[in-house]
C-alpha cells in the first residue's frame, strides 16, 4: 500500500514537471513571437508534437529538451523553473 501511494505521488511531480515545462516553452515562444508552426520548422519537430508540448501532453526525450533549450539559449534546467 505505501508503494502505491509513493508511485501516486511520483505521478503527480511528472504531471507538474510537464505543466511547468509546457508553460515555460509556451511562455519562450510568445516572448520570441514566434508561431507554433515556425518554432516546429526551426527544431525539425512535427508541429503537433509542439502543441502537445505545450500542453504537457508528451513525454520528452532529453535530446529534444536540449535542442529546445539550446534554441531559445537557455539553460536545460530554465525548462523546468517555476516562473
């Protein structure tokens, strides 16, 4: 039973990561006034895969988290800071 609730509780910190890394990579688009559509172009990713990004959807291998990162020149742990 304690397994379970920790799992639980894993659950819910992967679920906020990717509503933090949703919004920050939201937030660093809008203040590039960028449109989804660019942004996918530039990172060669497909641009739905930007918009379930964006909506903490996905899972996100770390070579994606790095090339986002490296495109906005930003830190990898700027991803997941809570503004």
């Amino acid at each position: 039973m304690i397994i379970a609730h920790n799992w639980n509780m894993s659950q819910d910190n992967v679920l906020s990561n990717r509503i933090i890394l949703a919004t920050n990579v939201k937030r660093l688009r809008s203040k590039s006034k960028i449109r989804r559509e660019e942004l996918s172009l530039a990172l060669g990713f497909d641009n739905s895969y930007i918009s379930k990004l964006e909506k903490g959807k996905i899972n996100i291998t770390i070579d994606k988290l790095s090339i986002i990162a490296d495109y906005f020149n930003v830190d990898l742990v700027d991803l997941f800071k809570k503004s």
